[in-house]
C-alpha cells in the first residue's frame, strides 16, 4: 500500500476533524435531506477519517 506515501496520517486526522467540526457547529448540507442521515455523513466521515490515519501510522517506518 504505496498510495500517498507520507500523508495518509495527516490525511485521516483531517477528515475525521472535517466531520467533527460539521457536527459540532451544526453544518447542514445533508439537513435538506433529513436530520439523521446528517448525522450519519459526518460520523462515516469520522470513521473514515480514523481508518486512514490508523492505516498511515500503522505503515510508517520508523526514522533511523
């Protein structure tokens, strides 16, 4: 898995903290849709977030 090499971490960190800070100031772009599936988008961004950052860090090497 050599696709971003060096970024995925930061990557994860982002998005999850993009569908955190949605939730949490009350963005509402799915809201036109229905409540819940508002928040069922920002809590897949979080997970989505944290499978990328979790997969970044567990590839890292280790700086010698």
């Amino acid at each position: 898995m050599n696709f971003l090499p060096g970024m995925k971490t930061y990557i994860g960190i982002g998005i999850t903290l993009f569908g955190t800070i949605a939730q949490a100031v009350g963005w509402d772009w799915w809201a036109a849709m229905s409540g819940d599936i508002e928040s069922i988008a920002n809590q897949v961004l979080q997970v989505i977030g944290l499978v990328v950052a979790t997969v970044g860090r567990a590839v890292a090497k280790p700086k010698a």
